[in-house]
C-alpha cells in the first residue's frame, strides 16, 4: 500500500459539499487515513473570483499514482469541474501532493506536486493530518517556512461516510 496526500478545494457552488464528495470519491478508491480541517482562503493567481474552501486527504491506496490522477480527475468531472481558465474558479480541485518517497514527472502527473511548499492553504492542513511528512529529497515539509495569507476561517470537515481508519487517526500520529 501506499500513502498519498490530496489537496482539495473549492470555490463554486456548494463548496463544503464537494469537499466531501472529494474524501468519498477518494474513500472509494482507497483508505481515508486523515482528513485536515477546512481552511477558507483568498484564492492565489487568476482572475478575480471567491474564496476557496481547502483541505488535504491522506489515503492508502494499492492504485499506482497514474490510475490515482485519473481517478481523481473522475471525481472533478462528477462534480462538474471545467477547465476554462487557469487558476479560475473551480467547483472542485484534486491535486496529488505526495505519493510515498516516489518523485514522478511525466506528462499531466508531476509528484510531489511542483508549488507544493508554495502554498500556505496547503502546508498547514497537510502538517495537520501528517506532521511528519517528508519530501523525496528528505526535506521534512514541517521544516519549511510558507508565505502568504492567513486562512479566512478554518472549519471542522464536514461527516464523510467513509469511515477512517482507526476512527480519524492521521499518518505519522
């Protein structure tokens, strides 16, 4: 099995009810092992738009990470994600953070994810759930400082009907 973290957010329609039907779809797919609370954030980069809701998922999961980013890219199209602008609005965002020690750069897939330690909206639920987590080069994430805006509000995750293992324990704890 592997261990895999997954940034989620958004910020179109019912933003609390994608989050969760992200961590489904994923739970479907895998073992939830930890999901963060739910950061509220200005959005970075891109036109003007509203405020993203964010959170990170971690998984175990027996899908090599190619069959992972297709799987996740199902779970955008469900909920309705279009591609019309980068960076725009979106009612829903999957991106693969970490997958296991494993450094992956082909087309589309590109692990640990490229803006990663950039991304105060996703360092800070990503240490929440996995507060040992570390790249492939060996640099602990916890040891990096982020930039950027403090969270407009974080939020408890909503119930997800799949259950956690080990009733909501996080990797690393």
């Amino acid at each position: 099995m592997s261990v895999a973290a997954v940034g989620i957010g958004s910020n179109l329609g019912d933003r609390f009810a994608n989050l969760v039907a992200a961590a489904v779809g994923l739970g479907a797919e895998s073992l939830l092992a930890g999901v963060s609370s739910v950061y509220e954030t200005a959005p970075v980069g891109g036109p003007e738009q509203g405020p993203f809701l964010n959170a990170v998922v971690i998984i175990e999961t027996a899908t090599p990470a190619r069959a992972l980013l297709h799987a996740m890219l199902n779970i955008e199209r469900a909920r309705d994600r279009k591609r019309l602008v980068r960076w725009g609005p979106r009612s829903l965002d999957l991106d693969l953070l970490i997958f296991d020690a494993a450094t992956i750069d082909l087309p589309g897939l590109t692990v640990p994810h490229p803006r990663l330690l950039e991304r105060r909206f996703v360092v800070e639920p990503l240490l929440e759930v996995w507060p040992d987590a570390v790249l492939p080069d060996g640099t602990l994430v916890a040891g990096v400082g982020v930039e950027g805006d403090e969270p407009l509000g974080v939020y408890p995750f909503p119930s997800v009907s799949s259950p956690l293992r080990g009733g909501g324990s996080a990797v690393g704890r």
